[in-house]
C-alpha cells in the first residue's frame, strides 16, 4: 500500500491540499467565543404565601413540595430557602440525566403537591434557565431624565438593537415598571361605606373582555365580541363602585386619585456615578462573537449614538470581545512561539530540509484537524486554543521518527524509494501505537461528567482528532516529500541559503555528537551496574513523591483578568436608598484609584452574569453589586494588587455593610471556597454551633468575609390575626395580607393594556398619617359576611419582635453554611487548619458538620481524575502487551509513566505552583506522551536482539541509535510549552510546568531505566 501511494504521490497530495483548505475555511467560520458552555443542570422553584413567617413556609410549602421532588429519578441535590412570604427551592440533577424530561416530572409533581399546599399560596414557578451569558452590557446614563421619558428612549434602543443579526435578547434593568395607580383615600371610602376588595371587585368587572360567541341562526353564523376594556387612565377614574340610595352613582375618582406613573424601583444602575438604566445584551448560538459585537459596537457609534436625545449618552459597560480578542492573542501568541521553537530545536538536530519538513507536520496537522473538529461543533475558546498549545510539541513526534528513520536507511546507502518505504515499515506499527496510546491518555477525558467535563471537554477533543491528523501525515506525507527530495539531482551549492539547505546535519551536530559519546559511555557503565541504576530511579521517585505534602493545593486559580467585583450586602431590614447609600460610599472610594475606569453598580440585584462561571444572583433590596473594570498601562497597579487594598480600607471606613471584593475565578462555579454545612433540628441550635464555627474561621489567618446563610434576626411588627375572631366575621388570612400590602407595595388587581405592553391596575393606600403603622392598625379588613371593612386591630395583634430572617434547609435537612473567602492563603490551608480546629469540638447528638465550597468540588473532581487515571494505565498496558506479545515488558515501559509523574511532581514543588486540577490533568495526560520513547526504544532493541546481536549490545546500540528522535520529541513537547510554561496564564502555566519538567525528567531516566530493566528482565527468564 505504502509503495502505491509513493508512486501516486501527485494524486496524495492532492488530498492533502484539499483537507488542508477544508480545514482553513473551518477554523475561519468557527464560532468564537471567551469560555466554554458550562450547561447548569438545576432549575429553581418559587412559591409565595403571603403573611407568613420563615417556619410556617417551611413547614406548609417547601417540605411539601421537598419531599415530592425527592421521589424524582435522577434528583441529586435538593437545597431550600423559606422566608417571609417566600419559598426557594433548588434542584440539581446528575449529570447525564434527560433534563427535559426531569422538569418535566418536576411540573408533574408541583401539580400533585400543589392540591395539598395552602389556598392562600401562588402558583409555584418553575424557572429552569439560570444561567445565561451575555456578551455585552450597554448603559444609557441619563442623570435628569425621569423614568418614563427613561422607558421610552431605552426600548427604542432596545428594539432598534433587537434586529441585529446574532443578539437573542436584551434585558432591560434599572428601570421601574409602569403602572396604573389608584392611591385610595381611606376616609373619603369610610364616608361612602367602601372597602378595598370591593373596589377591587368594581375595576376587575369593569375592566374585561368575553368573547360574545356567535349567532348561529345567521348565515355562516355572526360572531358578537363583548368590550369593556379600559382605553384610557381617565375612564379608570370614572368606573362606577356603586349607587347611593339616593340614586347617586359614586365614581372611583371621588375615593381614590388615579394615575399612570412608575412604581418603585427595585434596582437602581449606575455607571461612574451617573444613574440611568442598562441593556444587557444575550447571544444567539453558535454565532461568531467577536464579530457580533464588533457589529453592534459600530452600530452603537454610527446609529445610536447620534440619534439620542439631549442629556442621555451611550456606555459600553462590558464587551466580551474584548477579552476574547486579548486573550486570543495572548494564547496564539504562545502558539506561534512554540511553533518558533519547535523548528528551532528540530533545526539544531536536523538537516535543515528534514528541519523545515518536520516543523511543517505541526500547522499542517491542525488544518487537517479542523475539518473534522468543525463539524463536530468545536467552538474556539480559551480551552480549544490552549489545547493546540498543549499538543504543539507532540505533533511533530511522529514526524521526527519517521524522518529520522528514513535519512538512517538514506545514510545506510538505500535508493530513496526503499529508504522511504523500509524507513515507514519498521517504525509503522510502534508509532501508531505509540500515537494510540496518547490518545488513550486523553480519550478517558471525554467520560468526565459534570461542570468540570464540560469545561475541558475540548482538551480530549483537539488532541485526539489533531494526533490523528499528524499520524497520517508522518506515515503519508512524510515519506512522500522525502524520496522528493532524495531523489532530486544534487545541485552545486550557490549562495548562502543553497550551501545552508544542502547541510547534512543539524546546526548542533557537534554538541549531538559529543551527547552521543556521553551516552555511549554511560549507557555501558549503567548496563553493567543494573541495580544500582535501579536504586537511583527508586530514590529520586521516593524524593519526588515526598515533596507532595509540601505543596499547596488548589481546585482552579483566580482568573488574570482587568475586572473585578464587590457584592455589597446591608442589613435585612435595610431599604433600597440605604443600601445605595452604601453603594455611593464605596464608589467614592474606588472613584480615588487611578487604575479604575469603570464602575457599574446595580443595587437591589448583583451585575448581570458576563463570566461562565459567575453563577451566583442574589437580589434584593439589602444587595447590590459593583463591576469593576481597570486600566492596564504600564506602572498601574495591578487588579489582584487592587483587591487587596480596597478589602482592607472598604471594611474598615464603611460600616454598617458586608463588602466582599472578590477576583474572578477560573474553571467550574464553586462559590465561597471555604464552606462548612451544620445540620440539625433546632434553629437556636444551629445558630450557636454556626457562631462557634465563625467565631474559630475568623481566628485562622487568611480567612475573610466570614458569614452565615442563618444570619441575624430581624426586627418586624407581627401581624397576629386571632383566628376565632376572624372566622367569626368571615375575614381570611388572605385578607388580612392583602390589606397589610396596601400599606406597603400595593396590590395587583387588574390591568391595563399600553401600545407597547401590559401593565398593572395597582390599588395602594394614601399614607395621611405621620406614623403609618397608626394608619395600618385602622386599616379596614372586608368580611365575607357583610361586605363591611372590619378595623385591622379588632382582628389582629399588631406587635413588635424579632424573628429568623430565613431558613435553610440542605438535602431536606435544616442547615447553616459558614463561608470564607481567603485571601494570602490557599482555601485548603484554611480548611485544614479549622478541621484540625473542629477535630474534638462536641457536636450535639443529631447534628452533623459537612464540609463544601472548594474542598467539596476538588474531592470529586479528583476522584474522577483518579479512576480515569487508572482506566488509561489498564489500557495502555492492554496496548502494549498486545504490541510486545508479553505480561512483563510492558510493565517496563510503564516504569516511564511514573518517573514523569514524579519528575512533575517535582517541577510544580520547585516553581512553587500548587496543585490543581490543570497541573492533574498534566499529569494525567503524562502517560500517554512519556511512553510512547519506551515504545519505540524497546521496540529497536528486539530488532536488534532478532539480527543475532548480544542483548547488552542490542540495548546499547538501541538508545544510541533512539537518541536523536527521542531528545528531539521531548525537547520539541517542552519547546512547544515553554511560552505557556513561562509566560501564560494562572491556568495554564501548572499543567504546561507538569508536562515539560515530566518529559525532561522521564526522557532523561527512560534512556538508562528502560535498557536496565530490561536486561534485568531478560537474566531473570534465563
């Protein structure tokens, strides 16, 4: 076959170019994008019950609704909040699970329970799209505008920006929604003999269209519609409530003032300062985003600017492209450096035509890649790109043994057409194996589940599909372009570069040759001396391995990037205008930092998630959130710089507040790395043990922001309606609510049709007295009974106390997190210093302490990562015995993988590198790339061993002549990661050190091991 494809060489290559132009279009048209899809497998459930307190919800609406989730197939995770009025539920599944048809059970399941929950309770909500993110935030600050005239110019932005091309939707927030409201005089209703509910009753009547059927006694039957919609706020004021005996009809507007207005905000935004309303911008799928956004922004310039009226002015607060474009950049620029370098080292040890033919093998191998990765719906993001770092050096491998092996047949004075043909032959099999085994280092990444599988998906992806790719290129191409070459008349030399192009050997084939006397030398003393070489590799292996308890361990690092956030959090109690005055404070802190250029704040909500991983929304009127963006001109400090100071000087000039100023992270959402779950019964319990808990994390150095989800209590007034009493008039429990809402949002009752939406009919009570809970305590209560308005202190005791804000509840079990960020320290430094501080505390019987945050996410991850390490060491065995035909020899060639383990070991201890899940996944995939030397070594030696050659020579002769190609794969792998091992990211730089520093130490040891143990293993047999 190989000697057909040689003599229809032009036929060959023609496929080639063809997948190579096929695989350029690709890369060209695949959707790029920051990061990848991280799909969040859980769905929220939200319940209100109005009027009712934190254990009455429990009790009466999350248990219920718990306990039916749990039966759900598929359910992993249930975790609850009940508050006043309010029910969150939680709901993570396995991942794997069909979640279509898990919501689907969960909505069967609301059905079954809700016939069981309170009457007064609402319809649960079952919210299944989390988390979305954006690719662009756009802020229109317009500091004198009021919120109508807002409205208006804000959703002509937004639909004019709607209709282009890539963007799925634009949410708009800082704005109120608009309503209808009908603010009731309750004295003038007194007068009339009014209560709300029949107000209430007058507008809902009023206000309605039927469907008037049709008559069909007429040809073809005539339909009749009914109307009675209100057209205009005035016709509201004129809806007749009832007629006196008189004969009088009493209007709406003689009890109640009636208007088309905004209701309060519930989240306030601002940029630098300056109110105004933002437009958070959502990407269709699989579109380019770079591009998109580079559309928008010119559109933005060109079209919207322009056009805005006086006073309101366009800011782009966030542009994913931006980063997307920097951080592309920076990893292409690896690239290209490694690509520099791999050339380099191949220059060194080749003749510059094999040179320039191996180094060729790396770009050709990735456009051949890219047209299978295309139609398997690759996305280029930072994983994607970096993976094509990581596998840069390996590429070439194949490359360099079978040049290699084909100029040996050259120099052994073969015709061009038998050295390439022998050449590919006797190295075929061991590097397609070798390419094999590689593949099987990385292909059991494909099985990991979970956020984390999501997120590295592409590792396996790329490496497997680009491997593929530069095997057939070294068995085809190669060969190919070699007997091309050998076959060419040899030409005088003219000129500098024909004289450098016809070389023989490397521009280090000086120092080569010196390197293969050393070894020549060591080899045979190594050979001679087998156990002690033994001894060596087992005291450097023991050394290696005893370094790992000294070294820092860590899940995923903080992300490098010029943006930060800081969630602030007022007391419960807290209002909208206090919790912005906090807001206000801390932005003039900030406003004082040179290094910052934007400040976007959004109070009542956190900032809209823009980061695949910012999965936490928290909202509120005691929240807000403050994105933070900053220069990068040289001499400015730095954002983690940045962080450090504003944690101190924020907590310390603000009281009154709990700010947390946190850095971005990378890999999967964990949340507060630390995270210590107490479970028990009793609420007074757990409050103790969490304050006991806090009280030790606060003492441990590094350990900041230390909270609870219990939380202090608030202070409330209580709205005790004796039941008998009520009953008795016929006044419900939802009344009573409905009553109390008047006073304070106002109540829903109808609505109102705009040109552009639908809008609340909104009833409120005129606040005429200067202490409203005066007011509230006269408020009137309609009966059932009587239609009369019963005064709310005659049913109800209105007191002041202090209750449980909310409570928690974890795997249908009440439960208290204590959390902590760190700062200074690894979050594994503080949690095993508070474990050893928790070791003997006495835990009361029932209660349990559970440990989350990072610690909870990086067991599991590395237990996976540990199982899959064990399948990828059976299958390369499995591999290799069957390439060997042996139990045993593959046992030898496996020697390889753990010395690179240890040599990687020791490389993220000396750089000072904690392990994390990258520097794991380096480790991992070690296994693959180290073996694929022994391989081919072991390989040569039974070649040798055939030819009738004693073993202690076959072994020697075997690493003298593997030297070249095996120095040249290692140093071309760690030439390729040098850039990202030097200079690249806090992701990036650990998994890049554990593979170079595996590699050196593995190639290094594996020239002298492999030929020792082996020799070891031949005198034992005999």
């Amino acid at each position: 076959m190989l000697r057909k494809i040689l003599e229809y060489k032009k036929i060959t290559m023609v496929f080639f170019v063809a997948a190579a132009l096929w695989g350029m279009m690709n890369f060209f048209t695949i959707p790029r994008q920051e990061d990848p899809d991280i799909t969040l497998l859980v769905a929220r459930v939200v319940t209100t019950y109005p009027g009712a307190n934190p254990e009455k919800v429990e009790k009466l609406v999350t248990k219920p609704l718990e306990e039916g989730f749990e039966a759900i197939k598929g359910v992993k995770k249930i975790e609850s909040t009940s508050s006043e009025s309010l029910s969150v539920i939680m709901i993570e599944v396995y991942p794997g699970t069909d979640t279509k048809k898990a919501w689907d059970d969960v909505r069967y399941k609301i059905d079954e329970v809700r016939q069981s929950l309170p009457d007064e309770t609402s319809e649960p909500q079952l919210n299944t799209e989390l988390i979305r993110t954006c690719m662009m935030v756009l802020h229109l600050e317009a500091p004198n505008m009021d919120y109508l005239e807002l409205e208006a110019v804000s959703r002509t932005v937004k639909d004019e920006l709607k209709g282009l091309p890539g963007v799925a939707e634009i949410q708009r927030e800082g704005l109120p929604d608009r309503e209808i409201q009908v603010v009731l005089d309750m004295e003038r209703m007194a007068r009339f003999n009014l209560t709300w509910s029949q107000v209430a009753d007058a507008i809902k009547a009023r206000n309605i269209t039927i469907p008037g059927g049709k008559l069909k006694e007429q040809p073809y039957g005539l339909a009749i519609q009914t109307t009675g919609e209100y057209l205009d706020p005035q016709v509201i004021a004129g809806t007749i409530l009832k007629v006196t005996p008189e004969g009088n009809s009493v209007y709406l507007r003689d009890i109640a003032a009636v208007s088309l207005c905004t209701a309060d905000p519930a989240v306030l935004v601002r940029s630098n300062g300056t109110p105004g309303v933002s437009l958070v911008l959502f990407p269709k799928e699989n579109i380019d985003r770079v591009k998109t956004a580079a559309n928008i922004r010119a559109y933005i310039k060109h079209n919207i600017g322009p056009a805005l009226p006086a006073g309101v002015t366009p800011h782009i607060i966030f542009d994913q492209a931006v980063n997307t474009r920097a951080q592309f950049n920076h990893l292409y620029q690896e690239l290209f450096i490694g690509m520099g370098i791999v050339f380099l080292v191949c220059l060194l040890a080749l003749p510059p035509f094999g040179a320039l033919l191996v180094a060729v093998a790396i770009p050709l191998s990735v456009l051949l890649g890219m047209g299978p990765l295309g139609m398997m719906d690759l996305k280029l993001h930072q994983i994607s790109v970096a993976a094509l770092v990581i596998v840069l050096g390996i590429l070439v491998d194949d490359s360099i043994v079978t040049n290699d092996n084909i100029q040996r047949h050259l120099e052994l004075g073969d015709t061009p057409m038998q050295a390439a043909t022998l050449g590919i032959r006797e190295v075929a099999y061991s590097i397609t194996n070798a390419t094999v085994a590689t593949i099987a280092a990385f292909a059991p990444l494909f099985l990991l589940e979970g956020n984390i599988g999501e997120f590295i998906f592409a590792i396996p992806q790329v490496v497997t599909v680009t491997l593929l790719a530069s095997l057939v290129v070294s068995l085809f191409l190669t060969p190919i372009v070699r007997l091309y070459l050998a076959s060419r008349p040899t030409r005088p030399a003219r000129g500098i570069v024909s004289v450098f192009f016809q070389r023989k050997g490397g521009l280090a084939e000086g120092t080569y040759l010196r390197l293969l006397a050393f070894y020549r030398r060591s080899i045979d003393l190594a050979l001679s001396r087998p156990w002690r070489t033994v001894a060596m590799a087992v005291l450097f292996m023991g050394v290696s391995l005893s370094l790992f308890p000294f070294t820092g361990k860590t899940l995923f690092p903080s992300a490098e990037r010029n943006e930060f956030l800081i969630d602030i959090t007022t007391p419960t109690t807290a209002t909208l205008e206090e919790t912005l005055n906090k807001v206000m404070e801390v932005e003039a802190v900030l406003a004082e930092q040179p290094e910052i250029k934007v400040i976007a704040s959004y109070t009542g909500k956190s900032f809209p998630q823009f980061y695949y991983n910012e999965t936490k929304y928290v909202s509120g009127s005691n929240k807000a959130g403050i994105y933070v963006s900053t220069r990068t001109d040289r001499g400015m400090r730095k954002p983690a710089q940045l962080v450090e100071l504003l944690r101190s000087r924020l907590r310390e000039e603000i009281p009154g507040a709990n700010i947390l100023v946190r850095n971005l992270e990378q890999g999967i959402p964990v949340g507060a790395p630390v995270a210590v779950r107490i479970k028990g019964e009793d609420l007074e319990t757990l409050r103790a043990l969490a304050g006991d808990i806090s009280a030790r994390l606060r003492d441990i150095p590094g350990a900041i922001n230390v909270d609870d989800t219990m939380g202090p209590d608030i202070f409330q007034y209580k709205v005790q309606v004796d039941e008998e009493r009520a009953n008795r008039l016929g006044v419900t429990n939802l009344a009573v609510a409905s009553t109390v809402l008047l006073m304070t949002d106002g109540m829903a009752v109808s609505t109102y049709q705009l040109p552009d939406e639908q809008i609340n009919v909104v009833l409120k009570a005129a606040k005429n007295q200067p202490i409203p809970l005066e007011q509230l305590k006269s408020l009137p209560v309609p009966s059932s009974v009587n239609g009369a308005g019963i005064p709310l202190n005659q049913l109800a005791e209105i007191t002041p106390t202090w209750a449980v804000s909310q409570i928690n509840r974890n795997q249908l079990v009440r439960t208290v997190t204590v959390s902590s960020y760190t700062q200074g320290r690894l979050p594994s430094e503080v949690v095993k210093e508070l474990q050893n501080s928790l070791r003997s505390y006495p835990l009361p019987q029932g209660y349990e302490i559970e440990y989350g945050g990072e610690q909870e996410e990086s067991n599991k991850s590395f237990t996976d990562l540990a199982h899959l390490s064990l399948m990828v060491m059976v299958i390369i065995y499995l591999l290799l015995a069957v390439q060997f035909n042996s139990l045993l020899k593959p046992l030898i060639i496996m020697v390889t993988v753990f010395l690179g383990v240890c040599g990687a070991l020791a490389g993220i201890f000396l750089t000072g590198n904690p392990i994390g899940f990258m520097a794991a996944l380096g480790v991992f995939s070690l296994a693959g790339v180290v073996v694929r030397n022994g391989i081919v070594l072991i390989e040569f030696v039974e070649l040798a061993v055939k030819e009738g050659k004693p073993l202690r020579e076959a072994l020697a002769q075997a690493g003298q002549a593997r030297l070249r190609p095996i120095l040249l794969t290692m140093l071309s792998a760690v030439g390729g990661l040098a850039p990202m091992a030097i200079a690249g990211s806090s992701l990036w730089q650990p998994m890049a050190i554990a593979i170079s520093s595996g590699l050196i130490i593995s190639t290094a040891l594996t020239l002298y091991v492999i030929p020792t143990l082996y020799l070891l293993l031949e005198n034992w047999k005999h």
